[in-house]
C-alpha cells in the first residue's frame, strides 16, 4: 500500500481527462502504472496512474508524459493504491506511557489514576516527540489524515501545546484535525485527575478560542483543522461541556468527546447528573452531525434505536478498546442502527474474506498480537501483551 496524499474520498478526476495546465508550484508525486487503484466507486482497475500535486490528486489515469513532467515518479507497478486511512481518535501523548507492567491489565479508572501520575509532567519534549512518534506510527500504516485528543495541560506547562502538535505532523506530513480537550473536575471536585492537570472553565473556553483562530484552516482540503473536545463526562464540568459547543459552533468547528465508554461512567453520570452520558450530550449540545464520539460502548437499545431514528446521529465511532464490536441492525430502508455484540474469537476471524487472485495475502493466525491472541496478566517487571492501545 502506498500511503502517499491518498485520501479518502476526495472527488478525484479520475473519470475525465483532466486538461494539461501550467507548471504549478507545488511538488508533483506520479504513482506509475499502479497494480490495482481502489476509485471511489469501488472498482479497482490496473495499470492507472495517479498524479499528485501538493496535497490534491489531480488525476487518476494515464497520465501523459507533458503532465509529469517535474514529478517525483515512483514505480507501482506492484503496489496497490488505496485511499488514505482516516484515524478518528487517539492520544499521541500515551505512546510514551505503553508498556507500564503495573497498569497492563488495569480497569480504565483504576488505569488513568495510576498514569495520571506521570502525565501530570508533560513537558514540550513529551508532546513534541510523542506527536513525531505518533505520526510516524500512523503515516506509515496507511493513515493520512487523523486527529489527536489533548485534554491534559498541567500546570506546569507554559508552551503552545497545539502548535508543537501541529509542527511535529506538518514535518513528517501527515494532515492533522487534531482537538483542544479539557478536563475542569479534578480530584477535589471528585473527579479523578491530579488538581495539577486540569483548568478552569474560562481558562479553557479562552484558550480554546485562541487556538481555533490561530490554527484553524476552513478549507476544504486544508492541512491543519482543530476542533474542541472536552476529555469525558466524568472529567468536565456541565457548564465546560456546554460553553464548548457553543464555542465550536460560533467557529463552525466540530466537537469530540468520549462517551460511554464504561459502565463505571454510566454510574458516575446517574449519580453526579441524574442522566445517563448520552441525555447529557443531548442537553448540553454535544450532539448533531458536527460531533463525533470516541467508543460509544454503553449505549443501551433504547438510545441506540433513538439516535438511528433521528437524522444526524453519534457521528462516526471509533472500533471498539474493550471486547465487543458493533454492527448494523437497522430496519431495511432504514438508518443504520448500532447494537453491541460480543467480539468473536480468531478462528471467526480467519473466515473474513482475504484469500484470492487480487486481494491482499490472508492473514496467518497468530501475526496481531494484539487481538488474536489471548491475553494474560503481565508479571511484575515484564510488560504484558507487548503494544498497548492508547485508552481514554
Ligand atoms: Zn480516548
């Protein structure tokens, strides 16, 4: 796969000929004679070329010679192109806190106070390399584009967190929509973060319009987009919750949050609220096609079947940290509803399709480590099931 300014669907010319124009001023990529090309209706024809100019493909074809001129030609001739992968979740500042034998079989609270700990020391160093180590992780596994939730701003830290961020992807090329997160409930407010790692409501709300006039870019295929994200409904306030969708839509930015990740967080929203997370979306304005939630796990039927029934719905959800995975059940003719399943064992998975003249090799039992095969608790002084995903 070649993961090169690739991008899931971008309407690219690749039905017309597009015409041979002036010599731009942008670095040209040609991809020549691709073994297969995946185009946005789905076919995958062979022997195409595509042209890329800055960061738009400007045609999928045969590209003529006068068309390449000045262009960066490489051979892919045994490659299969596929769009860019798009990541809708992470925390680039976890890659630095993997691997941490005490916690690698932690439940999710009992996990973040433990890590609380370490990452209430960011410094610029951390997130600047954390985010080249992120990036360099997610360019080349096929991801062009993805976003990053920051929610955690100790107060030791003084830098331009968001700016450090956006150099580290720039540098490496990655386009980034990353997140101004937040966390305002703290330990003392009977939350669960250390009081030195989250910010008060106005401090937040500014910061967050800073960022977003400083760093957002509108256009459509711009390189650098930010939208707002406070970390969870067991970390804001209400009122940090519902100042950031205000925020976000005054600026036409979207808006990210975890919810309903655990059934803890359920309890905790019961309790504090008297709600469960997604009425709390709901009445806090977190909700529309202009929010995106991470997990989405403890949805129950009833809200499942609300949201499926109403235009709009959660936005896209990320698959699944902790062992169930979702499908479609929506009525025929009708909007797709989520429902939540158990997570089949390998031997379901080995079924998928995978085999066969044009598609990729299948994949052999036993090569995800992290998924396929079983997990065991971590020993003291080891470090578990080797790469950990990032949590909440
Ligand atoms: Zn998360």
């Amino acid at each position: 796969m070649i993961p090169a300014a690739v991008e899931a669907a971008r309407p690219a010319p690749w039905a017309g000929a597009a015409e041979p124009g002036p010599e731009p001023a942008v670095n040209r990529i040609l991809l020549r004679d691709c073994y297969r090309v995946l185009l946005p209706d789905g076919s995958t024809p062979s022997g195409l070329d595509v042209l890329i100019e800055g960061n738009r493909i400007v045609l999928v074809g045969k590209v003529p010679a006068e068309r390449a001129r000045a262009a960066r030609i490489i051979d892919a001739s045994n490659h299969v192109v596929l769009p860019g992968l798009v990541n809708t979740h992470h925390h680039f500042y976890q890659t630095l806190t993997r691997n941490i034998p005490a916690v690698q079989d932690a439940k999710l609270f009992d996990w973040l106070v433990y890590l609380y700990e370490i990452w209430k020391g960011l410094d610029e160093d951390a997130i600047y390399w954390s985010s080249r180590l992120a990036a360099a992780e997610l360019l080349k596994t096929g991801c062009t584009l993805s976003t990053d939730h920051h929610y955690l701003y100790p107060t030791s830290f003084s830098g331009d967190l968001p700016g450090l961020q956006f150099d580290a992807a720039a540098e490496l090329g990655l386009r980034f929509a990353p997140t101004r997160g937040s966390m305002s409930r703290s330990k003392k407010d009977g939350g669960l973060p250390p009081d030195t790692t989250v910010q008060d409501e106005d401090r937040i709300l500014a910061d967050s319009e800073a960022a977003i006039r400083k760093y957002h870019d509108a256009a459509p295929d711009a390189m650098r987009k930010l939208a707002l994200a406070p970390c969870s409904p067991f970390s804001v306030s209400e009122k940090a919750m519902r100042e950031a969708a205000e925020l976000g839509r005054r600026y036409g930015v979207r808006l990210h949050t975890h919810l309903a990740e655990t059934s803890d967080e359920d309890d905790f929203c019961v309790k504090i609220y008297g709600r469960r997370p997604l009425k709390l979306m709901e009445d806090t304005g977190f909700l529309g096609k202009d929010v995106w939630y991470a997990h989405g796990i403890f949805f129950n039927d009833q809200e499942l079947e609300d949201r499926g029934r109403r235009p709009g719905g959660p936005g896209p959800l990320r698959p699944e940290p902790d062992g169930v995975r979702r499908r479609p059940v929506g009525p025929r003719g009708g909007p797709p509803i989520l429902r939540l399943q158990p997570r089949r064992g390998p031997r379901h998975r080995q079924r998928d399709p995978g085999g066969g003249e044009g598609r990729p090799p299948r994949r052999r039992r036993g090569e995800d480590p992290g998924r396929s095969q079983p997990r065991r608790p971590a020993a003291p002084g080891e470090s578990g099931t080797g790469l950990r995903r990032h949590r909440t």
